[in-house]
C-alpha cells in the first residue's frame, strides 16, 4: 500500500512539473512576442548568490533582439567596456564563461553605494537576461529598460532554507539619477 501511495504522488509531483514547465514556456514565448522589456538602454547587477568560495558556473547577461544591432556592456569600475553583434531573433552572451564579463561584477557589499551596475546600451530594441550561476544554485532575472522604471519598489523576500543556518535575503538598488538619498522600507529609512 505504500509503494502505491509513494507512486501515485510521484506521478502527480512529475505531472504537476511538467504543467509548471509548459506555463513557463508559454509566459517566456509571450514575452518573447511583445514588446514590453525592449529597450535601447538597461542598468544591470549581479547581487552575490551564495558566498566567495562556492564554485562558480557563470555569471552571465543575455541579449536578443528583433533587429540586427550592436549592443555595449559598459562599467568603467569594472574596466568593462565590450561591443558585440546581435542577429537578428538569436541570443549573444556576455559571460565569465565566453568572455566580455567577470566576476568582479558579482556585488559582495552591504549597505554601500558602489559603481557596480553594469550598462547595456544598443542601437536598436533588445532584451536582456541576467543570470548568476554556481555549483549548487542559479539566480536570474529578465531586466528592465531604463524607460520602464519608476520611482517605488517593493521588495519581497524571505529567508533561504536551513541548510546549515538560515540565510537572509537581500536586494541591489540600481539608481539611474545621481544623489539618490533615501530608502524606505516598512516605514523606517534605510539611509
């Protein structure tokens, strides 16, 4: 009777996974289809996933576009100043794995302004992934173009899993304007 119980929620774990991956890919295509996160100018970063000493796989910004166009990612900090061609409907890739990025960039520091954010700048329309991958964990997230951020945020997270302790979530603010002074969070200023 077990083993039949043990199967039957391992059937649905495995069915209720491969409706999980269908949405997924459905949502992305869409996304894919319109418009919405083009952009000609992206700020991007690489807020640390796990510690320093986890083996890293890559850390790494995606660009596709709609349009054959150039695309520049830029940090002066980082001394990262890097064009390549995009064709049209294919993905090129800046990485610490097929170069035009390192890990430099991943962002260790707490409660700090530093000159970390990369800049992806491009002729014409693109969108942009980010992705930050080591040995035992992946993190990622589709960026934003600069004329779609706002002013508010909210940030949503919780504590990683117990593994060996709890981990604290955390967050990296990209400002776009100089002097940017004040966060606020549940009613108490972070600055």
């Amino acid at each position: 009777m077990k083993r039949i119980v043990l199967l039957l929620l391992l059937t649905s774990f495995i069915t209720l996974s491969a409706k999980n991956e269908i949405v997924i890919k459905q949502n992305v295509q869409s996304l894919v289809q319109h418009g919405d996160n083009e952009g000609k100018i992206f700020f991007v970063a690489f807020p640390y996933n796990d510690y320093k000493q986890q083996p890293t796989q890559n850390l790494a910004i995606y660009v596709t576009s709609r349009f054959d166009t150039e695309v520049t990612v830029y940090n002066e900090e980082l001394a990262l100043n890097v064009t390549k061609s995009v064709k049209r409907g294919e993905t090129t890739e800046f990485s610490s794995v097929k170069g035009g990025l390192s890990w430099d960039a991943e962002i260790y520091d707490f409660e700090e302004v530093i000159g970390k954010g990369v800049r992806i700048i491009s002729k014409d329309p693109v969108k942009v992934y980010v992705l930050n991958s080591k040995n035992v964990t992946s993190e990622g997230y589709m960026a934003a173009p600069l004329r779609k951020w706002g002013t508010e945020y909210i940030h949503n997270s919780s504590y990683d899993f117990d593994e060996v302790r709890e981990w604290g979530g955390g967050f990296v603010v990209l400002a776009r304007d100089d002097a940017t002074s004040r966060l606020v969070g549940f009613g108490v200023s972070l600055t």
